[in-house]
C-alpha cells in the first residue's frame, strides 16, 4: 500500500508542480492574445524533465529508488503538467512499437479531452 511518508512527498511534488504551472502561465500567457505561451512552454518544459528524469533512471536503476524521484517525476511533473506523462506514456508506445496504441491513444486523449470539455461546459449551462 502507500505510507505516509511517500503521500506526503507526492503531496508536496504535486503541490510545487501546480504552484509553478500557475506562476509561469500567468506570466506568460498573457504575453500574446494569439497563442498560449505559458501553457506550451510548461508542457514541453515538463516533458523534458520528466524525460530527464526517466532517462536517468534507465541509465542508474538506483535513481527511481531514492525518494526525491518519486517527488520530481510524480509529484512535480504530475503536478506541472500532466501533458509529460501523455507524452511519455506515447513514447513508450512508439518504442515499442505499438502504432496503432500510440494512434488511438493520441487521437482519443485530445479529441475525447476536448470534447469533454465541452460537454462539461453544455452540461453546466
């Protein structure tokens, strides 16, 4: 199961995560009316690191043992982004092979993700 101890450290990754997604998006968003910089940048930001991180952990298997790692590439990058974990969850389908997962997951997140979105807006009308 899950101790305290590992709760709290995700509790506290996903918490820094989310505080700055918030910061660099309202600094950068704003920047233009045509394009959401600040959403973009910590999406590809995120997925970077949380690349890093799995990179890393590939490399030097006793990385993914030490408690900061859950802290970074799930609590921070949880909390950051989200989009890091799509990505890397597609990557792997691609490494693997696997063209038609990697398609239907792909298409099915962003056309189901949006139109989620806008059933919740209907849906609340």
């Amino acid at each position: 199961m899950f101790s305290l101890k590992s709760v709290l450290i995700l509790f506290l990754g996903g918490g820094l995560g989310t505080v700055l997604r918030y910061m660099i998006s309202r600094v950068l968003n704003p920047l233009s009316p045509h394009f959401v910089w600040g959403t973009f940048g910590v999406n590809i930001l995120g997925s970077l690191l949380l690349g890093l991180l799995v990179g890393y952990s590939l490399k030097y298997p006793s990385i993914s043992q030490q408690a900061w790692f859950p802290f970074l590439a799930v609590g921070l990058c949880g909390g950051f982004t989200t989009f890091s974990s799509l990505a890397l969850e597609n990557y792997n389908f691609i490494k693997s092979g696997q063209f038609l997962e990697f398609s239907l997951y792909l298409a099915a997140s962003v056309i189901l993700g949006i139109g989620a979105i806008a059933a919740g807006i209907f849906i609340s009308k």
